[in-house]
C-alpha cells in the first residue's frame, strides 16, 4: 500500500544508517485501509542531515526548530521531521523549544491522539504502539495521548481537532478526553480564527456531526457565540419537534456533506431565537432567515472564510424558506435560478430538503422540493429565461419607448416576471408591447 515516492524516502534514510518510520495519520488510514492523503516520516537523523541526504532532491526547511523538512520525491511532497519532545507552549499552539530525540518512543508520547501516535516499519508492517492507538482505532474511540488536560493546554488547537476526527471517523471520546475539551474550552481564544474554520469544516462535513453538534455546542460556542441562544429554544410548533439546535445539528447531519451546504445548515436558523413571536398558543419565526443570513456573513467574515464561501453560504441561508405549495413557487424558483446558477440552486433545493425533513413532525414539503426542481431544470434546459440579460428585449429597447431613469429596470423586471411566470413569451414583439402598455409616470 506505500507508494514508491515514500519507499524512495524512507529507503534512503535506512541505506545511512537512520531510522525511517512512517508516522501520523497515515498510518491510522492505512489501519483502516483507507489511502492516505500525505504521508509523514520519523526519523533520528537531525534536519541539516537530512538536508544533505537529499540534495538532490528540491527540499524546503519547513521548520528548522522544530525539525521538519519537506523533500519532494516523484512529484510528491514528503515529510521528514526528527524525534523530538517538546518544550513549554507558551502561545497555547507551538513548543517554545524542542529537543532532539533518538527513538521513536520519545517522539510518540509528545502527539495528541492515540489514533495519530502510532509508527510503522514501511518495510514489513511493524507497528509501533505504545499508547493503545490500535486498540482505540478497533474500538471508534478518540483519546488524548497522556493527560488529555495537558495535551489541550499545551495546544489548543487539540480541541478543534479532537472534535473533527470525532465527526469525521464517527468515533465517541472518551471521558477523560471529552471532560478535559469542556473543562478548557475558553482556549480556543488564543488560536488563530483560520485554523478554528478549517477544523470546523471538517468536523460538519464528517460522518457524525451531528452527535458532536449536541454534544460540544458549549466548546463550538466560545468561536460561534451566536449558537448559544439556540441551544435549548423551544420552538412551539406543530412543524418541528426539536429545540433551534437540536433541528439545525440534524439539518447538518441530514444534508450532503459540501462544505457550503453544511455551512448554511449550520447557520440557517441562527437568529430564530431573536426574531420570535408568540401569539396563538405557537411561536413564529417571521424574518429569520434574512437576519440568519446576515449573521452567517459576519460570523463566516469573523471567521475569516473566502469571499466566495461566504457569498454562497450567504445566498443559501437568505432563501431557505422555500414553500412549494405556495402559488408561484415554481415562477419563484425559477427567478432564484437566475439569481444563484445551476449549481447554488440544486445546493438551495439540498438546504431546503434538509431543514424539512429534520423538523421530526409531519410536513409535505420535503417530497415536492425534487419535482419542483426538476421542473426548474427542465424549464432552463428548454431554453427559459431566468435573469433579465436572457430577455429578448434590453435596456435600449425600453428607453426607444420613452422610458427613463430606474424605470427602465423596473420595466425590464415587469418582463421577466412575466417571462417566468409563463404569462407572455420570451419575444421582442409581444414582450415590447406588454411594456408599453404599463403607464410610466
């Protein structure tokens, strides 16, 4: 299973008398016969050794002080990095110090997980274990190597990641582990918001978000404040069974694991708790998905996610409310087509499927959101207009009628809404002439 690129690597440390192990997640991933992504290397040869080893290689120091260096073989980017134990982290993050090592056992009980503390002789297999990965990767469990409390103060990163793998591997954590996440939760302060969004998207798009969702909304709550309100919000309806949270952690769980999809679920019914009403024995809801998809643009901007994610979470939270059975749904649909695209509108339809079927009470929307799609792409696929630059008619052709200033535009969509809405054909003629039949001031 270990490509020639690694062998290359590992080969010709050993043929110099160092130590070479395959070490980290790839060797969790090989035990669970998945390919790895990348593949990291421990040995006891020190970084300007290692440098030399390969000067024929294109290699990059990653890491002079804490011995990591990058060698590209075949194309592919390995890590070598040198036994070591850390020193004191004093930024919550990195070792002020390390030292140097010579086995691997030194070099092992320094790591986070006991999934991930794990080496193995490339050559015939052997495994080195001696925190009881193998034995945790049997049995679905995500523990801290040693004391899980100083694992997490030493870096508190170790919280978010704890959290993803948990999600991603569908694997619990055990109580010591999950008491010390809990416990030192307000030190995911000190880590940079970008590396708190990277864990936080792995952990949504992973096999169990939901679990962790309800269990670790207090940890998620120190990045996202906002989720706090929700959690525990009754909401008083006959359409959903579930407190805000609960329903937003299996809207994640129900939808397809992309990064924007999850992203809005998360964040679709974020302001529901501040835009309630009560009146008639329910509560309502009204407005709470346009101020849901503001505060997704500014935790996602807090955040720091690109701009491209955070206009299509954005757009996702703003017209989640779809209703198929309402008159003109389908005409609605179509002008959110030209509105989003292809793509962002199928993920709209996902979005919409996912929050109504985990509402836990019975509703019709969830079986018509398909077909109502499937009419949209037909329709586009036939050639319909869905934006105002596929009319058969422009601005030019409006101001030759006399209108001016933003009427123009207003024309133009008077148009198209009766384009979509199958009311006059997508032609100059009859389209000129609907138009000029309105008086304009």
């Amino acid at each position: 299973m270990i490509p020639s690129y690694v062998t290359a690597v590992t080969g010709r440390l050993r043929a110099n008398g160092f130590d070479a192990y395959l070490a980290g997640g790839c060797v969790r991933d090989i035990l669970m016969g998945r390919t790895p992504h990348d593949y990291d290397v421990a040995t006891d040869a020190l970084p300007d050794r290692v440098m030399s080893l390969f000067a024929d290689h294109r290699t990059l120091l990653q890491g002079a002080a804490h011995g990591t260096v990058c060698v590209v073989s075949e194309g592919e980017n390995i890590e070598i990095t040198t036994y070591r134990s850390d020193g004191v982290y004093s930024d919550k993050r990195r070792p002020d110090t390390v030292t140097f090592s010579r086995t691997p056992e030194e070099d092992i009980a320094r790591r986070d997980l006991t999934i991930n503390a794990m080496m193995m002789d490339p050559d015939d297999g052997r495994i080195i274990d001696i925190c009881g990965g193998r034995e945790d990767l049997e049995r679905g469990i995500i523990r801290s190597v040693g004391d899980p409390v100083e694992r997490v103060e030493e870096d508190a990163l170790r919280i978010m990641r704890a959290l993803r793998f948990s999600s991603v591997l569908g694997f619990k954590i055990d109580k010591a582990t999950s008491d010390a996440l809990h416990d030192r939760k307000e030190l995911l302060r000190e880590i940079a918001v970008e590396r708190i969004a990277e864990e936080l998207t792995k952990l949504l798009t992973g096999k169990e978000p939901e679990r962790v969702l309800c269990e670790y909304y207090d940890v998620l709550s120190v990045p996202i404040p906002e989720i706090a309100p929700c959690v525990g919000f009754d909401q008083k309806s006959r359409y959903h069974a579930y407190d805000v949270w609960t329903h937003i952690a299996k809207a994640v769980q129900a939808s397809p694991p992309v990064k924007r999809v999850r992203l809005a679920m998360m964040l679709h019914d974020i302001e529901k708790p501040s835009y309630c009403n009560e009146y008639g024995g329910s509560r309502h809801f009204a407005g709470h998905d346009e101020a849901s998809a503001v505060t997704a643009e500014k935790i996602l901007t807090r955040l720091r996610f690109d701009k491209r994610t955070i206009a299509d979470v954005t757009a996702l939270v703003r017209y989640h409310e779809l209703a198929p059975a309402r008159t003109h749904a389908e005409m609605h649909c179509r002008l959110l087509y030209g509105k989003l695209g292809r793509e962002l509108f199928c993920d709209l339809i996902d979005v919409a499927v996912a929050d109504n079927v985990s509402k836990g009470a019975p509703n019709t929307r969830a079986g018509a959101l398909i077909p109502l799609r499937d009419k949209v792409l037909e329709y586009v696929d036939n050639g319909g207009c869905t934006d105002i630059s596929g009319l058969a008619i422009n601005g030019n052709d409006v101001a030759a009628l006399g209108i001016r200033g933003e009427d123009i535009g207003k024309a133009l969509k008077y148009a198209l809404d009766r384009v979509v809405s199958d009311e006059i054909e997508d032609r100059r003629e009859p389209l000129l002439e609907a138009v000029a039949s309105l008086k304009w001031r």
